[in-house]
C-alpha cells in the first residue's frame, strides 16, 4: 500500500479551527481522527462517526501525524509509577 499524501487531504487555516491541522473541506480535526484509531476504532468506524471522511483522508491523518513527529524533538513524559517518578523528592 501506498503511503497517503497528506498535503493534499490536510489543510491548516487559521480561520478553521482556530489553525488546528483539519481534513480539507472540514472542520475535523487531525488529532481526533488519530486519537480515535488510538481508542481502537477501526477506520470504518472512524468514518462511521464522520461520515464525510473517506478512508483516504484518515490515511493522511496518520500520514500527516507520522511526519510531524518524525520533525519534532520529542521529550520523555515522565508518568506517576514510571521512570523518574520520584526524582527530585
């Protein structure tokens, strides 16, 4: 399968959503559809909730999400229980 192009299915417009990455033509926003699939909604149940998505644009979605965190430097999140908890007490 062919990685979906993300440029043409995202679109970020200051006047959609307050500039939030969203689906062209929609006001749905790329972190719902990737934290749905997240939640384990399987991409028919994602279009299923939004039905003017297609299977295309949650491609992009993931696409897209796949991108920006190959750009950004990512820092650990340190959880209650996990790793470095309690430093620092």
């Amino acid at each position: 399968m062919e990685r979906a192009t993300w440029q043409e299915r995202v679109a970020v417009d200051p006047g959609v959503h307050h500039g939030e990455p969203c689906i062209r033509g929609t006001r749905i926003p790329v972190r719902m559809i990737v934290g749905s699939l997240a939640d384990g909604l399987a991409v028919e149940q994602v279009i299923a909730e939004y039905p003017q998505l297609s299977p295309e644009d949650v491609y992009s979605a993931l696409a897209y999400a796949a991108e920006v965190l190959h750009e950004e430097s990512l820092v650990p999140l340190v959880t209650e229980g996990g790793p470095g908890a309690n430093q620092g007490r």
